[in-house]
C-alpha cells in the first residue's frame, strides 16, 4: 500500500530545497568542510524520504523485474550520493572566486539565460539517451513513482551525461562569456536544486509526468505532450 507524508510532504520538499540553495552559497564560504556538511545532510535526507515513503521500495521492485538488482541499485545509488556533487563543489570552490551579493535586472536575465541553455543541453542528452542509450537511461526511469532518492538512482555514465552537460554549459557561458561570479554562483544553486526538485513527489512538478508515463517530455522546466515513437526506454520498464 502506497505511503507518504500527506499534507505534510510539501514541508518535507521546503526543507529539500532550502538544505540545496543554501548548499552552494554555504560551499563557497566554507569549502570543503561545507561540502562534507552538505553532503551529510543531503544523506540523511534521502534516508528520511525512503523511510517516510514507499515510493524508493516501489522502484527498486520496478528495478528488479526490469533485471536490475535490488543490491546493485543500492549501491550505485550510494556511490551517486558520495560523488554526484563532485563537479559543482569543485567549481564553486575553486573557479567561482570573491562575488559581491547583489540582486539586480543583470543577475535575474544571466541566470535565466543561462538555465535556458542548460535545459537545451539537457534536452538533448535526454532525447538521446531515450532514443540510443535505453539500458543506461533504465535504471532512472524505473522510478515511475518519482521521490526525492529519484536523484540517486542513475547509471554513472547517464547521470555524467544529463548533469554534466548542462552543469558544463553553465559554467562556460556565465564565468567565461558573462563573466559574472555570483551569477554562477546563483546558476550553481538553482540548477541541482530544480533538479531535485523535478522528481519531488509532493510538488508535482512536469517532470513527474515523464517518469509516470515515459512520454516525450525531455525539457526539465517545461511540460511537452506526446509520446516519442523512437523512444526506446518505455518497453524496457517493467
């Protein structure tokens, strides 16, 4: 029988999104003390959604009958956890530099310019996982009940190739074409934190949708319909 918070899950998914916005700015102050802090956080959150919801035990049996074992789910979700947020902390704390607070036209326009380029590279690394690399892409559309361990379960090579890309594109367009370090720092903030929060299953963001029916919407902040008839994944999933 499915289980959840209820009425208190959106408080649940505040905290998430509170605990990763203040993650990146607390990174940069502190460095790697700040990330082992982070980290540990994150961690504990992920077991408080696996023991509050059934949606992670759900996904794991949907991971079994599409041949993936329970076991190695659980590890490559442990190893994910311990090194998915290598690459942002290590820019934040080595490439973003000194940044003056502000809020200003400027910062709102770079950051939302850059996080359209970012979906445009995620688009496109997800329509062709969906499209060439269905076996790599399988074990995270397993989850057809999103949570927030959601963002733990990815092949290694499939989360490389969905953050990475966008992150990488970030980077390069605010620190070497805007040239604006607390944008990046912002940009670093949001990004993983809309992530997360696209597999939350008490906010019902459009992303919830694509793992619910495997559909053709490969944006992250937008909702698209239809179904991709080169989409290979959906005939994997058990």
């Amino acid at each position: 029988m499915a289980r959840n918070l209820g009425r208190y899950g959106v408080l649940f998914s505040a905290i998430i999104v509170v605990h990763l916005l203040w993650g990146a700015f607390h990174v940069h102050q502190t460095g790697w003390i700040g990330y082992l802090r982070t980290l540990i956080i994150n961690i504990c959150l992920h077991v408080l959604d696996y023991l509050t919801s059934t949606a992670t035990s759900e996904n794991l049996d949907t991971m079994e009958r599409s041949g993936i074992p329970r076991y190695w789910a659980l590890v490559i979700a442990a190893f994910n956890l311990a090194t998915g947020t290598l690459l942002p902390a290590i820019v934040t704390i080595y490439f973003v530099g000194p940044v003056e607070y502000r809020f200003d036209l400027s910062l709102v326009l770079t950051v939302l310019f850059s996080l359209a380029i970012a979906d445009i590279t995620f688009y496109c690394f997800h329509m062709y996982l969906h499209r060439n690399l269905p076996h790599l892409h399988l074990m995270h559309h397993c989850c057809k009940r999103t949570s927030y361990t959601t963002n733990a379960f990815f092949h290694p090579l499939d989360l490389i190739m969905e953050f990475s890309g966008p992150a990488l594109s970030l980077i390069i367009l605010v620190r070497y074409v805007f040239r604006d370090p607390f944008a990046l720092l912002v940009g670093l903030a949001v990004l993983p934190t809309w992530y997360s929060a696209t597999h939350d299953e008490y906010l019902h963001l459009p992303h919830v949708d694509h793992h619910r029916y495997i559909n053709s919407n490969y944006a992250i902040y937008i909702r698209l319909h239809g179904f991709d008839p080169k989409d290979r994944v959906r005939a994997l999933v058990k």
